[in-house]
C-alpha cells in the first residue's frame, strides 16, 4: 500500500507540473517529494513560498550571512552605505615617516643650503620636528553598489593636527584643521557563499589636504587589497585583510640627491574574530579584537625614538591590537566602539579611540 501510494504520487505530481505549464501559469520553484520508509506518512514539500518570502523574513530563518563586526579591518560587504568615522590618536611619532601619514618634515626648508640634506621644497609642516602629537579624524564615506559583485565608493576626510612636543631648537608650529586626502574606490566580489565572501578593494587617495599644514601628504597613493570574511558558526565569525599601499611621486629623499622617494610603499595586513554575545530578530551585539600591522617596504623618516635621525624608514613593522564591539540594529544600522594600542617599539601612535556609524540600504 506505501509503495502505491508513492508511486501514485511520482505520477500525478509530473502531470500536475505540465498542466499548469500548458495553462501558462508558474511552476513551484522546486519540489521534494520523501519515499518514506515503512510504517510513517508520505511527506510532500514545495519551497516556491520560501523563495517569494521577502528578503527580511529568509534573514530572520538564518538564511543570510552574519553582518561584518569588525571596526579596523576591511569590510569585504559589497552594499550601497553610509558610513561616519570618527578617530582620536595619541602621541603620533614619526608623522612623516614614508610620507604616510603627512609630507616629509619642513624642517628640511630651514636647514643650512650646504647641507645635503637641505629641501626647500620639503612639502610638510614647519619649521619644528613634531615629536609628539595627537590628531582627530573625520571620515564621511559614501558607498554604491552597482550590482552583487561590484560597488565604488568616495570618502571625505576632515583632520584635526594638535601638536605638543617638538625637538628643542627646531621650531613648532600651531594647531592645523581642515580637509585631508580624499579616496575613491571600488570593491569586486571574487567570491559568496552563504557563509563568506573575498573582495578584491582598489583605492586611489588624491592629495587634496594641506601638505604644509600636515592634513595631507602631497602625492597621491594607489592601493589595492584582498578583504575576506568566513562565519565560522551561526555566532562567531572571522574576517581579515592583506594590502598594500604604493605611493605614485613623494619628496625627495636622504640626500636630495638619492633616486629614491621620501615616500615608501605600505604593506598591511590584519584579522579580527567576533562572537556574538546576544542576538534577536532585529538586533545583535558582540566584541571583536583585531590585530592589524604594517610593514614600511621603502622611504624615510625624519624621527627615531624621539630623537632626529634622518634615516631609512624600510624594514620598519608596526603592530596595533584594536578591542571593541559593535551593535547591529536590522542587519542595516550599526554602531562600532573600540581601542587600539601599539605593540611595538615603532609606531604611527600609542593609542587611537574610534567610534563608527554605518548605514546601509
């Protein structure tokens, strides 16, 4: 009598399909039909209406994936967003190290013209070598996806320099506010599954900031990376980072006179595990920790160790542990608190603050 039964069932269900083929109308999107064994019911399932369900409703089944957590590492998302950044650093040393974070020092105008040192034309802030210093930045960034795979965004910058040290005898300079270098870019999926994804970031920064007022670094910058992310399971997840950065132009260096730039390419790399610690239909929180470093393959430095050097910045590795969480509101809304503190010797900064919006649509 079961094997009846399924038998009749593998025959009407085909000429069910066909008729509603020949009156035009929809077939289901999939249907499964369980043999079952001796002694339970035939069971018949369809999942068309699991594939009309609204995207809100299959995320709340479990269907999509975990929401990037992370505050410092890439994101791989590919989506349409708003995002608002907002950083405070601490005691920044060696501002011009590789002109990464503003042009080579103007201390280098005000030097005796015997000197093979001596740059009139050194594009930084002067006359003082800063050896300590803190800056707040403001990052207002716009996201646009184009389709699945591809999106291209632009980011404004807004930077806050406060200096508070300068080697004695060199001079200072006061407080500097205003525009930075600003970024366009674009993101390619190379990978999706419904656990994780790895995305190709390329990125150019233009030199829009004030290079003399240290909000900038007077050359432009090409970048490129491989941001990835995997959910490990329906509450932990990882995600990670590996890039470089190339400067295109940059100061003279060490002498003037040396084929090489003041300005150095930049490798970098990070990775950052989250769990969540509650999550709901419409909300989650959970704390990441990330550990982001960089590797200084070129250029100079003006500071060492708080005392003026002048030396090649190559070789130079700095390491960043960054401790924070975020809140996800609807899998659209989040909010990003964290820390960060250097680990090594050699820095961009003792310790950062960021506190992060994003919105995406």
């Amino acid at each position: 009598m079961m094997m009846t039964r399924a038998l009749i069932l593998l025959l009407v269900l085909p000429v069910s399909a066909a008729a509603q083929d020949d009156k035009g109308g929809p077939a289901p999107a999939s249907t499964v039909v369980a043999i079952p064994s001796a002694g339970s019911e035939v069971l018949v399932a369809a999942d068309a209406a699991e594939q009309t369900r609204p995207p809100a409703a299959r995320q709340q089944l479990g269907t999509k994936r975990r929401p990037s957590m992370v505050g410092y590492v890439g994101d791989s998302t590919i989506t349409s967003q708003f995002r608002i950044r907002f950083d405070s650093g601490f005691q920044i040393t060696s501002p011009d190290r590789a002109e990464f974070f503003y042009a080579k020092c103007g201390c280098y105008r005000d030097l005796p013209p015997s000197l093979n040192i001596f740059d009139p034309d050194a594009e930084g802030p002067g006359p003082g070598i800063l050896s300590k210093g803190d800056f707040q930045q403001l990052f207002v960034l716009g996201e646009y996806a184009i389709g699945d795979r591809v999106s291209v965004f632009g980011e404004l910058p807004v930077r806050w320099l406060k200096p508070q040290e300068f080697v004695a005898g060199t001079g200072s300079f006061d407080n500097q506010s205003g525009l930075s270098d600003v970024r366009l870019g674009a993101k390619l999926g190379v990978m999706s599954t419904d656990s994780g994804q790895a995305t190709v970031l390329v990125q150019m920064t233009t030199p829009t900031g004030d290079s003399r007022k240290g909000l900038g670094t007077h050359h432009a910058s090409f970048e490129t990376a491989l941001l990835a992310a995997q959910q490990v399971g329906e509450r932990v997840g990882v995600e990670g980072q590996f890039g470089a950065i190339v400067p295109i132009g940059g100061s003279p260096g060490i002498p003037t006179t040396n084929s090489e730039k003041f300005s150095g390419s930049v490798l970098y790399y990070g990775i950052g595990p989250s769990v969540d610690l509650y999550t709901s239909d419409t909300m989650r929180f959970g704390p990441v920790v990330e550990l982001v470093g960089w590797h200084v393959m070129g250029g100079f430095q003006t500071l060492c160790a708080g005392v003026p050097c002048f030396a090649d910045a190559s070789g130079t590795n700095i390491v960043n542990i960054k401790i924070g969480g975020r809140f996800v509101m609807r899998d659209r809304n989040s909010i990003y608190v964290g820390y960060g503190k250097g680990l090594t010797d050699q820095k961009w900064y003792d310790d950062i603050l960021r506190v992060e919006f994003r919105r995406s649509f």
